[in-house]
C-alpha cells in the first residue's frame, strides 16, 4: 500500500516551482501533461505512482494530488492557462486579488487569514480520499509576503489540524547579492521562527547558491526563473526519489526524516546534486559513481551558499539514480567519510545513508542527490539575522507589519529563536564524544542525586533523611545516624536508626 502525500504550492515562487516540479516528475513515471499514461514500463513507473498522484478510474487518467494557492491571480490564472491547466482539479486553485504586498503580516493575519478556512477544506477533501495519508510538502518563498506569511500560517493550521502527520517544506531563502524587496530580512525571520515550530523538516534552497549554480556550472551570465526553478525541480524529483519509485531501501517521508534530524530543533537540511553542467559539456562529463558521490559533498554542487567544509555532518542521506551498484555508491561514500573524518561529527556512527533507485532522470544515464545536516548551515541564519537586526535597530519599515495588527515582541521573539537555533548549532560542531559523555553522566548523577535527597523510605523503623549535625557513624560513603539517648546496634541489628546517604 502506497503513502500519500499532499503537495501545497503557496505563492508566486512556490506556484512557479511546483509547476517546475511536476514537468520534471511526470515524465519519469511515463505521463503526459493530459494526465495519461504513455509510458513502457508500467511495473516500475506505476509501482508508487499513488504517492503524489490519484488515479481516476473513470478516465484513466492520473491527477497530483496539489493544491495552489496565491494571494494574487497573476501567476494562478498563467498556472491555469498554461499547458499543466487541465492537469489539476479545478477546486485545487485558490487566489485573492488584493496581494500580500512582500508584507509577511498581511499574509499571515489580515490577507491570508480570509482565506485560510477555503485552503483547508480543499486539503481536508484531498486527505480523506487517502487510504495511508503521510504528511505534506509545501513549496514556498521566505522573503515574500504570501509565501512567507500565509505559508507561515498554513504551516501552523497544519499542525493544530494534523498533529500526528509529518510536515515537510522546500523553503526559498532570501539573499542580499539577489535581493528583490528591502523588507526580506523581516519576512525570513518571521518565517523561520514559524519554521522551528511547526515544520518537521525543511529543505533550504538559497537563492545565492542557484545563481552561482547557474553563472559557474551552467555557464548562464543571466538565468531566467525557469532556469533557477528547474535546478530546485531536480532536486525535489531527486529527493522524492525514494519515495515515488520501488528500491533498495525505499522509505517514507518519516524514514527519512528519522535518519537525518538527531534533534527537532536541527531539522535545516542541505540539498546538493550531480552532476551539475551546461548541456554542451554534458557529454564529457564522468558519470562514475564515485565522481558523483564526491561532487555532492562539494561547495559548488550545493544549493545553500555556504562552505561545507567549515561545518560538521550531524548526518547524511545520499541517493545514486541511474546504474549504479549497492557496493559502488556504499564504498565512494565510506571513502569520502574516511579521508574527510573531521567533516563528520564523531558521536554518531554510520551518520551516512546511501539509496539507490534504478529509474535515472529525464535525459540522463545516471545523478546523485543528497540531503545533509550540516552546521556548516548556521552561516545561513548569521546572514538573515545580521540584515535582520541592521534593520530592526533602527524600527525601519516596522509601521508596515504593526498596522496590520502584528506586535513588536514577535520581531523580539523571532530574533531571540535564531540566535538560539545558531547557538544550538555551534554547540554541537564543536561537542566530541568525550564532552557528550561528561554531560550525560553530570545529567544522570544530578538526576540521582535529586532522587534521592528529600525522600524517606519506611522499613524495619529506618529511613534516610537529610543530612544534620547529630550523632553519627560513618561507614564507607554510608552515613548512620542514631538517636543520641540510645546505643548504637550492632551489626546485622535491624533496630530503628536512621539511614543517611552522603
């Protein structure tokens, strides 16, 4: 039986990406844009194809299992216009006309609390034709109004109305070098103080990284958003991989999360993918597994603008598409995790899962993707917290979120929450296994000692108490204390004493 799973494309850049996602998926599981199964091969296409798709019976025909949502029509109406217009159930498209305006608090209290009660419904009707309902991906901007606030609010709801299913989000992160509003900071700090809460998982993609993707590795001096959308689209169709397709270690969404996420707060995972090059250079580029398994451990392969190499892995999953042997992928990977050990947190063993799926992407003989847990991530959150408190300092641009009913304390909170998650995060590139050790034995030995002090235990006229100036005799690390109006009994004597422990 099949897990399913919910997908909700929440504004301009959530709606652009998933649109991106779906060209890039339908076609792996044999599927026109009509909804029809042209493929061959229907035992491996058709296998798990109910994971993101419901099957009409009565047409014969496959349907995402999507809702779009937009705080303005533009991009709901292209969507509905395009050539994926008739792909989806005309219930699943739901827009306003007033926009978010790049306004978080618009989004999440005033706009997007209007239409809240209409996306829930719809995701409700879409959960209960589920038979085994997972949990949901949501795509969505954090330097946006509509992606960041109502996304922030749906994320909430999600969790108050579906607490035991698992919340997973693609989350756009802003950056300065390609900055389209003023406000983003705000936005992306409003959005990963919601994130910590309510997510259990979030893939980061930042916006920095995919345009150095695209300039360096793609050669493209100036990349469209279908070009950026489409790098994110891989890697959502990599990382769904195990998921849509039978294999070796196929799993769920809760599988994947239980590997990869040792603390709830440290769920911000890196996504990295290979191979990475223009369509010229493509035939000339190695497609050996070990080539691709170093390549999703590099810089210019990851989609976070950060240096892996001044973090530690708290923990990997790397998936090999394509024909590539169990030993070969499983061996690249233990010679990577062994030249580079200092790269990986010591304290937890074999903190690297390798998967394999046989079914390579549109176009290609073979690729890699990968989702790692890296503190290497915290540079991401420095970045917004700088801009953010640059701002904050002087209440710039503040009157724009209190006048749509937001209080100040929430930017105070928010900030707080990050330095916090940052915190958290140094904590552990720099803990050993010696130092997890100590702190665990202080913690059990405090937790004994608490235990035992204040507590009396009744029995042949003993008990222990606290620990006072009167008579005594030690024994070893035992303390006996007696009445001082009577003789001490001798030994083996079960006579009234007190017991004390030291």
């Amino acid at each position: 039986m099949v897990r399913e799973i919910i997908n909700l494309s929440v504004g301009q850049a959530g709606n652009q990406v998933g649109e991106n996602f779906w060209k890039e998926a339908l076609p792996e599981h044999g599927i026109d844009f009509s909804g029809t199964y042209t493929g061959k091969n229907p035992d491996v296409e058709l296998a798990e194809v109910g994971v993101y798709l419901t099957e009409i019976s009565s047409s014969s025909r496959y349907v995402p299992r999507s809702v779009q949502v937009d705080l303005e029509n533009t991009v709901i109406q292209a969507l509905r216009n395009g050539p994926m217009g008739s792909l989806f159930r005309p219930d699943s498209y739901l827009c306003n006309v007033n926009g978010a305006g790049n306004n978080w608090a618009k989004g999440f209290y005033t706009e997007g609390a209007e239409l809240i009660d209409s996306i829930l419904e719809v995701v409700r009707k879409q959960a209960e034709d589920c038979d085994c309902f997972q949990g949901f991906q949501i795509i969505h901007s954090l330097g946006g109004g509509t992606g960041a606030g109502l996304g922030s609010l749906l994320l909430s709801k999600l969790r108050e109305e579906y607490p035991d299913r698992m919340l997973s989000t693609f989350s756009i992160f802003p950056s300065p070098k390609v900055s389209e509003t003023v406000v983003e900071p705000y936005n992306a700090m409003l959005s990963i103080h919601q994130l910590l809460d309510s997510s259990d998982m979030t893939v980061c993609i930042d916006n920095e990284a995919l345009y150095e993707v695209a300039n360096k590795a793609l050669r493209i001096p100036t990349p469209t958003f279908d070009t950026l959308n489409g790098m994110i689209s891989k890697v959502m169709c990599g990382v769904s991989t195990s998921l849509r397709f039978p294999g070796q270690l196929n799993g769920d969404m809760r599988k994947l999360a239980m590997n990869l996420i040792p603390f709830p707060r440290l769920h911000f995972l890196m996504p990295s993918y290979a191979p990475l090059a223009d369509m010229k250079s493509r035939n000339f580029h190695s497609f050996k597994t070990s080539d691709l398994a170093s390549s999703l451990f590099e810089k210019r392969n990851s989609l976070v603008a950060c240096d892996p190499r001044f973090g530690r892995y708290l923990a990997m999953a790397t998936i090999f598409r394509g024909n590539a042997s169990s030993y070969d992928a499983e061996k690249a990977v233990q010679d990577i995790q062994r030249k580079d050990s200092s790269r990986f947190v010591e304290w937890i063993p074999d903190n690297v899962s390798v998967s394999l799926c046989s079914v390579p992407p549109v176009g290609l003989p073979q690729a890699a993707v990968a989702l790692g847990n890296s503190t290497a991530i915290q540079e991401v959150f420095r970045r917004n917290l700088d801009q953010f408190t640059a701002m904050f300092k002087r209440r710039a641009f503040l009157h724009w979120y209190t006048d749509e009913g937001m209080d100040q304390m929430e930017f105070t909170e928010a900030e707080s929450n990050c330095y916090d998650l940052i915190a958290e995060y140094q904590q552990y590139q720099e803990a050993t296994a010696d130092s997890i050790y100590d702190e665990y034995e202080e913690s059990q030995s405090g937790y004994a000692s608490e235990s035992v002090a204040g507590h009396e235990f009744g029995g042949g006229g003993g008990s222990v108490v606290a620990a006072s100036e009167s008579e005594d005799s030690r024994v070893g690390g035992l303390q006996l204390e007696f009445d001082s109006d009577r003789d001490a009994p001798s030994a083996g004597e079960d006579e009234g004493g007190s017991y004390q422990y030291q």
